[in-house]
C-alpha cells in the first residue's frame, strides 16, 4: 500500500506541473488586466504601466514563468494583489469554511442519496422508483445558483427558518480558534455561536449538495439492481438466509465500490462548485474569494486557489481508491 501511495504521490508532480502551465497562460489571456481592475476609473496607461511594472507583468512572459516556478517550488505562492496578503494566508483563513460547507453537503448526499438509491432498487419499476429517478433528474438538470436563489427565498426572506447569507450572526461575539465555526462554538463551550454558524451552513450546504445527491441515487440504485441479480444473492434467498443479512453482508457492501467511487469524485466537484453557492449567499470561503479574484483579474489568487483544489481532489481520490480493499475484501490494491 505505502508503494502504491508513492507512486500516486510521484504522479501528482508532473500533474501539477502540465496544470500550472495551463493555468499561468489561461490567466494571462483573459481580457483586461489586474492593473485595470486594481486602477478602475484611474487605469490611465503611465498607471497600468507603473502597475505592470510594479508586479513584473511587463516581463516577457516566459521569463515570468520562470519566476513563478522558482517561487513557487520554494513554497511562495505568491501575493494577493487585491488584499496584499499572502495567497497561502489567504488560502488558509477561507479553507475551514468551504470544508465545513462541504461536509454538510456530503451528509446531505450521502445520507439521503444511499438510502433512496436503496429504496428506488428495491421497488423496481414502483411508484418509490419512479419518485426517486424524477427527484435525480430534477436534481441533476436544476442549475445550481439557481436552486440557491429559489432556498434562499423560500426559506430564508419569506418563512425566516434560516439565515440568508454569511457564516455567523456579526451580533455574536464568539470566539474563531480553528477557523471551522462550528467546532470552534462547541470547543470553547459558545454553544449559541455553534448553532447559529450551523444554521448558516443548512441552505447553502441543501443547495451544494443536491447534485451530488442526484447522481448518488442514480448510482446507488443502479449498483444494487445489478448486485441483486447475482447468482450469490438468489442463493442466499433460496437458503433461507434473512433479508435484513443479505441486505447488509450482499447486496450492500458488494454495490458500495461504485458508490464510493462516485463519492470521492463527488467531493472534488463540491469545492469547486462552492464558488456559485458561495456567492449566493455571501459565504466568506474560498470559492466565493476565487470568483472575485477573476474579476479582479487577481492571477497569484486565481492559480494558488486552483492549484491547492487539484491538490486535495487527487488526495481524495488516493484515499477513495485505497478504501476499496476496506469495503471489498476481494479488492486488493496491486
């Protein structure tokens, strides 16, 4: 396993180098500037100059990217031209919020997606099936900033049940310690902190989670279909064994490796789909800080934030694939 760990690892070099290339030259062909959105109405050209000198965007651009790999193999990912900080900082003051709304997302999917997927198998061709593909296909085809528009609305400015944008109520004075608000209320005993930051993570974290959602329940429903059929499971009944067995020890951890696949590529596409979410209801991570670096035409913010994404989604995608042998004995990791 610590050798098929290695070689992953040693794979993501070359990775993040071809994706760092991309990215330097996408940035730079954006139309406009970061001197002309950093100037505004003051952009005059002995401005944008002294700005594109400031920052060495005036250098040939080779030259540029040369020094941009030099920095950035010796951890310096730059600064944010927008705030001044460090884009790292930057990255890591937002990180917490975008995991915590993630999280919920996940539970969300997961916790409803499995067991509907379950469900629409085991009625076949019932009204529960036919409830759960139009549920998924709703899910699947209703634009994400779309759905948030319609929670916030609903939920949040008509009925009042929840919050409608940020991460905590400024009323409160509570107490940031990891950066994860939630934990970070329940750790210092704030336990009002804790509950109002969860109740502003219920409607963004619905409206993340629902296409992943979607696709769970497809997946799921499909895996246990195929898994049922198999000539183990129609054994296992003719035997006499008890449903609730071969649910669980069958049919269940056999459908999981798709599932968990799915999963784990789920996760990944839940941060980068943050940014939309995030902006709906002004939620202070770091998809919400990348959609206004590309306004701002922010380049150090736009290829760090990019960057550590394809980091943490190929490391979720190592863990996925090392959980299979866990699930599935018979999976062994070659």
């Amino acid at each position: 396993m610590l050798r098929v760990i290695g070689k992953r690892l040693a794979l993501l070099v070359p990775t993040l180098f071809g994706l760092s290339l991309l990215l330097f030259f996408w940035v730079r062909s954006l139309p406009g500037g970061p001197a002309t959105a950093l100037l505004g109405e003051r952009a005059t050209p002995e401005r944008i100059a002294e700005v594109n000198a400031a920052y060495g965007f005036d250098r040939p651009i080779v030259e540029q990217y040369v020094t941009y790999m030099g920095r950035l193999l010796s951890g310096d990912f730059g600064v944010s031209i927008e705030t001044g900080r460090p884009v790292l900082e930057e990255f890591a003051l937002r990180f917490p919020a975008t995991i915590e709304l993630a999280i919920v997302a996940l539970i969300f999917a997961i916790g409803v997606g499995i067991p509907l997927g379950y469900i629409a198998a085991k009625y076949y061709g019932k009204a529960a099936d036919h409830v759960s593909v139009v549920v998924s296909l709703i899910g699947i085809t209703i634009p994400v900033f779309f759905l948030a528009f319609i929670l916030k609305w609903v939920f949040a400015v008509q009925l009042g049940w929840f919050p409608p944008d940020g991460r905590q109520d400024s009323r409160i004075d509570a107490t940031h310690v990891t950066g994860f608000w939630v934990l970070d209320g329940i750790l210092t005993g704030e336990f009002d902190a804790a509950w109002d930051a969860f109740m502003h993570l219920i409607l963004p974290g619905l409206a993340l989670g629902t296409i992943p959602l979607a696709i769970i329940v497809r997946i799921t429903r499909a895996s246990v279909l195929e898994v049922s059929g198999a000539d183990y499971v129609r054994t296992a009944r003719a035997k006499g064994v008890m449903e609730r067995t071969i649910r669980d020890r069958f049919v269940l951890r056999n459908a999981l490796l798709p599932v968990v696949t799915t999963i784990g590529l789920q996760v990944g596409l839940l941060i980068s789909g943050a940014v939309l979410t995030e902006t709906v209801f002004a939620f202070s991570g770091i998809g919400r800080f990348l959609s206004q670096a590309i306004f701002s035409r922010d380049f150090p913010v736009l290829q760090g934030f990019i960057l550590f994404i394809a980091i943490i989604y190929a490391l979720i995608n190592l863990i996925v694939d090392l959980s299979y042998s866990l699930i599935d004995p018979r999976v062994r990791v070659q």
